[in-house]
C-alpha cells in the first residue's frame, strides 16, 4: 500500500537518510509517486532534498520538485526550476 511504503521511507528518513542514495532512480520515483498519492508533500519534499545533493539528481527530480512546491504553495521556488528546466532543454536542443 502507498501509506506502507510512505511510513517505511519516513522511518528510514529519521534514521539514516544515505539510504536513499543507495536505491535505484525507478525506486526513488516510485517512492515520490507513493508520497503523491496520499498527499504527504512533506515527506516528498525530504526525499527530494536528500536526492538534490547527490549525483542521482536529474530533469525527472526537478519535475517533482516543481509539483511539490506548487503543491506547498512555493510557488515562486516552482517557477524558477521550471524556467532552469527551460533554459537547460533550450540549450541542449531538448525542446
């Protein structure tokens, strides 16, 4: 269930948030998508800032960001990852 894998993270979260580093990307998104769907933003916000400093962090992360901070009412935190995810694409051609 999503509120299992949402308390199990939490725990692990409390206690030694490196786990994190060690789990695939695919588990990781499955992770946010979990956090999503029983609306824990905050939990998804931590998962998201343990991610962001490491070398794991790509285009896929900086749009759940964005969908966290709009969904924290950050908006303005929101719109300037989506103008960085803009400026990156445009300079590499990904538009």
């Amino acid at each position: 269930s999503f509120q299992y894998l949402v308390e199990l993270i939490k725990t692990y979260i409390d206690s030694d948030k490196n786990i994190l580093l060690h789990l695939s990307e695919q588990y990781i998104l499955s992770l946010l998508d979990a956090c999503q769907k029983i609306c824990s933003f905050e939990t998804s916000l931590e998962i998201l800032n343990i991610i962001r400093s490491s070398n794991v962090w790509n285009e896929k992360f900086r749009i759940y960001y964005v969908k966290v901070m709009t969904q924290l009412y950050h908006f303005d935190i929101a719109l300037k990852e989506v103008e960085y995810i803009r400026a990156h694409r445009e300079r590499s051609g990904n538009i």
